[in-house]
C-alpha cells in the first residue's frame, strides 16, 4: 500500500483536479461508469425505505388492533354434524367466560363484548339503490375507543342504548356513501332484509383503513361495510344461531360471542393476563380449537423481527448492485490504464514513483464512485415521489393491474431510512477503492521504458 | 542515499555533472544473456553538450536508458553528485528523475489533458516543490522558449516544433544536472530542427550540460563533443572538430522566422 505514504498528495488539490480533468476527457465513458454506482447506492436507499416503508405499514396495523388489547376469537369448528340444524352445536367464546374474566382477572382494564354476523342492508327510501351486504356488528359504547373508530357526524352507541337494547346503529363510512349517495344518513332507517329488522342510523363513522390479519382466526379486518349496533339489541332480535341459506341448502352456526376484546391496564401486564386469558378459556378442555387467542403484542414483536430479516435481505440485494457497478468501475479502469500506458510511462519517466501513478488512479476511482455516491443519494431521495407517481399512473394507465396489486403495497409510502445515505456513500467511497487497487497496481508495475515506447 | 565511494576524477577542477564507470548491462532472456553493454565509462563536465551515436543494436538506448535512470545497470557506477544511481532502489531513482535528470524525448511526450504551463511543472509536481513561485518559473520557462502567449493551450493545440519547445522547458524547471535528449529533432523539419538546435546552443552558451543521442551527422554536428557507440563499447570519444555554431545573428533569424510562423 505505497500510496498510504502519499497521503499529502492525496489531500493535495492539484491531484483531484488533475483526476477529474482525466475523467473529463472521456465524458461518455465517465458518465456511464457513474451511471452504474448511481444504480447501486440508489438502490441501497430505495430498496432500504420501501422495506421500511411496507414494516411500518405492517407495524401500523398490528398497533392498530391496540398493543394493549388481547383479542380472543371464536373459529367455527369443522362440521362434523351433516345439515341437521337442531344439532347444532356452539361454538366460541360465551358470555359467561367473559364475564368471568372480566370479573377474576386483576389486570384487565375492561372487556368488550363483540358478536359479527354477515347481512345484507337496504334502504327502502331509496328504490334505486340495491342492498349491499356488509357485517353487522353488534358491541357496547366502548368498542369505539378500543377499536379507535372515530364518529364523523352523531355519535358511537350510549350506554343508555346498550342497556335498553335499542334499535339503532352507526354506520360506516363507505356503506353511507353508497346507500345514501344524495341523503342525510342520519335518523333515516337501515333495513335488514334477512331479519326484516329496522335500526335508525344516529351515527356516520370516518373512513378506516383495514387492520393486520391475524393468525388464521381473523382476516384481515375490512371495515368498510360495517354497522354497529348494542349487542343487547343483536341477542334479544337475533339469537345465538344464524342461518344461512345457500342455493337450496341450509347452513346453520350457533355462537354466543365472536370476539371478546380484552384491554390490559398496563402494555406490561399483557403476557402475563394473556396467559392467565387462556388458562381461563382453557380450563374444561385443554385442547380446544374453537377459539383463537391473540395478543397484537406479540405479534408487533414478530414484526420487528421480521423488519430486521426484511432489511436485510433488501440490504444483500443493493450490495450486490453495487458490486456490480464496482465492476464497472474495475472494467473502465482498466481499460484505461492500458489506453494511457504512454502517459504512464511520461509521469514515470519524469519522476512519478509507483506510489503516485496508483495513487493518481485511485483518485479517478474514487471520483467517479464519489460522484456516482452523490447523484446516487440524490436520487435516492427521490423515492416517495417516484413511488407516489408510478402508483399514480398504474392507477390511471392500467387500471385491472392496479387492482391485482397488494393492498401493502398500494398504500404504503417509502420512508428513507437515515443511516442508509451515509452508509451508501461510504460504500460508493469504499467501492471505488476497492475495485480501483487492482488497475492502479497494473498501472504502478509497468516498466517505464516499455510504457514511454507504447503507441 | 549512500554516499560516493568511487573514486572522482579531482585532477581537473571542472566539476562533473556525470560520471561513468565501467557500465554494463546484461539482459537474461531465456536462451542467451544479451550483453547490450560491455563496459563503458566516461566523464561528462559541466556545460558540456555531448552527442551519442551509434548504429542500431549499438546499446545507443541501453545507454540512454540508464543515463535517465530508467533503469539500472548490472555492473558498474553512474554518478550523479555525490550519489551512485546504480545501486538505487525504485522510488529513488524516480526522485532523481524529477530532480537532477531533464528528458527531451523524440515524440514530446506532453501529458494530452495538461495545459502548456502544466506540462512544464510536472516534474515539479513529483519533488512536492509545487507552489507560487514554482509557477512564475514555470511561466518564464514557457516564456524563454518562446510560447508566453500559449500558456493555456493544449498539446494538440500546439505544432511539433511548439510542443518540443514545451517539452524542453519542462526539461529545465528543475535546474537538472544535464538535459538528456532522446532524438529530439527526430520528428521536426529541417526548419524546425534548426530551431530546436538554436535552442539547444543558447541552453548550453548559457551553461547548461547537454547530453543528446542522435543518429543524425548533421544534428551531432552542432555539439562540443561526440560518443560512437558499436557493440556495447565506445568506439570513439572525440571533440568536435569544425563544430557548427549559430551565431547570434542566425539565432535572430530563426526566432524571428519562427515567431512570423506561428503567427501565420
């Protein structure tokens, strides 16, 4: 490493200027060479905030479900009893278990009781509008702060008519748009055809994006069609079985409840009640399988694993771009040191020792990676924007396409992760020295007679 | 670097810009050693303007090679100084290239991407003399060779003649102990040759020591003295006799001719 004794050339002016005149010489050649380590530090910031970005989102709505909740829900057991509706068994959580564990566990805050069935809404003052089907949820007036749903116009569900088993509901934003496109949603009547029940709207929900899927007991939550109503109301008109007809066939599920969400006082506590939940639930059959304990905690530290594995692999793949470029780099190289042999052989002849000739090359090297470092950053800062545009245009250009694309990736916006631009540039620093050792040498080791009589 | 040991020629009292001793240079190539040089020796004073000739395969280019301190001879002692150049290692003999040797080559060899006064500092560039002052010198050296207004040119802005001018300043901005000249009228007409010849003359009137290797009768004609190279030995080492000399007047002319040129 003779340059290493070269160090006050290294830092003189002179010598960078005299390297970026070389490389202007070639402009085309230059420019491409830049091109390839723009591609590969571009790479490294694109790739490293896309991750963070599709994570973030990922993490967003695991936090969503509350990383103080514990989510217990009921799975429908394989039928196992033929078509036969009078035998049909419950399934899923019951109300006496969460009373239970609202009552004997100490550190629970409060339990929702929540108990979702599929129907079809109409409103019958409108003959132009069709039913649409949608989730009927039935809750109590908590459930709109645990579940962070935000009322846009009238109010979430009182007390009062929880208690009173009132019929009235709130309703979702999406569904409001579509059934009252040109009305006041607000005290008209929503009508459920299947159960031929009527429930007055006194509530218009915000729009909400989906929530994580969780472990095969939950998909992932649209909330898009959603109607709230007092799950006293739900019991007393609707009962614990629902039946669905399918073509000529009937299809009947009995459960009290199909979700109990447990909200824990402190984020602490909740390994510790998620345990004691399952002891609970567990305590008559070990090996139960109609029901499905989650706790969004635990997956939220799934998911930082999952981040890091994810960086990683995103990181592996933008190295690998930018050895590429490094090669580039080595190529051009050279090249040109074998098309400046006569050049070497003048510096030689005129006094350059081994040292200055590598170390001449090197500076190249390192502009043209250090150049390619600073647009590469650049235009790694352009991410959002460009992400934001080409989702843009998919949407408007090629619509069908847009729709297969994954909801993860429609919504998410890269976010730049601030360690990557230093990172890049050292790494664009350190390519350029890496990949620029080996012509330099080439270069030092020429025999100076040879290269002054090189054409 | 070490300190002389050979013994210096002090009968004279003319101090010695170069001293050969019994310089030999084999080349081992697989089947046969080639002996280029056989053993040659001789002294080169200050202000002396020395031509080299000799057929080819004469070791007219070994010769020349170690007298730029290209290379290093297998036996024998180069002395430069005070110093033996043929025992130095690789980085030294490139700091006695930048700061006791000035090459004048055939083809110019001035760097493509330098301007003119660029080119002339080079060798300066590798002593870490580069500075202020080294600059002003650079600029008076392009000035004396005639090339002031060109400062910012590029080679291949310039003709032959003006590049070899160039190259020949470059060979002086570090005060060498002798300019060695590789053919340097080889690529030039005979106007221009006369030229670079005139130049050569008000170099060596002024003092400096000129060693030039040429196989040309008319171009050796214009130096003090001559070595005949045949075999690897010195056939002949002579003075002179009816040296041509420009004279004042002539060296007028020719400048004057050459400025009325370039300003065509």
């Amino acid at each position: 490493m003779g340059f290493l004794r070269n160090l006050s050339a290294f830092f003189r002016p002179r010598t960078w200027k005299l390297g970026l005149k070389s490389l202007w010489l070639h402009p085309m050649r230059s420019a491409l060479t830049v091109l390839g380590i723009f591609i590969g530090v571009a790479s490294v910031i694109w790739l490293l905030a896309i991750g963070e970005g599709i994570s973030k989102e990922a993490q967003r709505r695991i936090e969503d479900l509350g990383a103080e909740n514990i989510i217990v829900r009921s799975i429908k057991p394989p039928d196992t009893s033929g078509g036969n509706f009078r035998q049909v068994d419950a399934f899923g959580v019951q109300r006496s278990e969460f009373e239970m564990i609202e009552r004997t566990i100490p550190t629970v805050e409060r339990v929702l009781p929540i108990r979702e069935i599929t129907q079809r809404f109409a409103y019958t003052g409108n003959p132009n509008i069709q039913p649409i089907d949608g989730r009927l949820v039935g809750c109590t007036d908590e459930y709109a702060e645990v579940t962070r749903l935000f009322v846009a116009r009238g109010h979430f569900l009182q007390p009062i008519e929880i208690e009173r088993a009132k019929s009235v509901c709130v309703i979702a934003a999406n569904l409001s748009e579509k059934l009252f496109p040109s009305e006041d949603p607000l005290n008209k009547q929503i009508y459920l055809p299947e159960k031929k029940e009527y429930f007055r709207i006194i509530g218009v929900l915000h729009p909400r994006n989906a929530t994580a899927a969780i472990g095969g007991s939950l998909a992932a939550q649209d909330f898009s069609n959603d109607i709230y109503i007092p799950i006293t109301t739900m019991r007393q008109k609707m009962g614990d079985m629902e039946v669905k007809r399918t073509g000529g066939s009937f299809s009947a599920k009995s459960f009290e409840l199909s979700q109990i969400t447990i909200q824990v006082k402190s984020v602490d506590d909740v390994r510790r009640t998620a345990e004691l939940v399952k002891a609970t639930l567990m305590a008559s059959n070990v090996n139960r399988q109609d029901i499905a304990v989650v706790v969004p905690y635990e997956l939220l530290e799934q998911a930082r694993m999952t981040r890091l594995m994810f960086m990683l692999f995103m990181g592996l793949i933008a190295a690998i771009s930018l050895i590429v470029g490094g090669i580039g780099i080595m190529n051009i190289m050279l090249a040109t040191v074998t098309e400046r042999t006569r050049e070497i052989g003048i510096r030689r002849a005129l006094g350059g020792k081994r040292s200055d000739i590598v170390l001449q090359f090197l500076v190249e090297t390192i502009s043209l990676s250090v150049v390619g470092g600073i647009v590469g950053i650049i235009g790694g800062l352009f991410c959002s924007p460009t992400v934001y545009y080409a989702r843009e245009a998919i949407k408007t250009f090629a619509p069908t396409m847009y729709a297969s694309i994954p909801d993860d990736a429609k919504i998410m916006t890269p976010e730049i992760v601030p360690f990557s631009i230093p990172v890049a540039f050292c790494i664009s620093v350190m390519v350029g020295v890496f990949f620029g050792l080996y012509p330099a040498y080439r270069a030092a080791q020429m025999d100076p007679i040879e290269a002054l009589r090189h054409e | 670097m070490k300190p002389n040991i050979i013994d210096v020629p002090t009968a004279s009292t003319q101090r010695m810009a170069a001293v050969i001793r019994d310089l030999k240079k084999h080349y081992f190539l697989k089947s046969e050693t080639v002996r280029a040089l056989r053993g040659v020796s001789f002294d080169v004073p200050e202000g002396d303007y020395v031509a080299i000739m000799g057929p080819s395969g004469s070791g007219k280019s070994t010769l020349l090679n170690l007298l730029g301190c290209l290379d290093r001879p297998t036996f024998g002692s180069f002395i430069l100084g005070t110093d033996d150049v043929a025992q130095m290692n690789d980085d030294e003999l490139s700091y006695i290239r930048a700061s006791r040797i000035g090459f004048v080559f055939q083809s110019y060899n001035l760097i493509a991407q330098l301007s003119v006064v660029e080119n002339i500092e080079v060798p300066l560039y590798y002593t870490g003399r580069l500075n202020a002052q080294s600059r002003q010198r650079s600029v008076e050296l392009a000035t004396m060779v005639g090339l002031g207004e060109r400062l910012d040119h590029r080679p291949t802005q310039l003709s032959g003649g003006q590049q070899q001018r160039v190259a020949i300043a470059r060979s002086l901005v570090n005060d060498p102990y002798f300019i060695l000249a590789d053919e340097a009228t080889g690529n030039l007409d005979s106007v221009t040759t006369e030229e670079i010849l005139a130049l050569f003359q008000r170099l060596n009137d002024e003092g400096r020591t000129i060693i030039m290797v040429t196989h040309e009768d008319e171009v050796a004609a214009h130096a003090k003295r001559v070595i005949r190279l045949k075999d690897g030995q010195i056939q002949v080492d002579e003075r002179v006799k009816d040296r041509c000399v420009f004279t004042p007047e002539q060296i007028e002319t020719i400048s004057a001719n050459a400025k009325q040129k370039e300003q065509v």
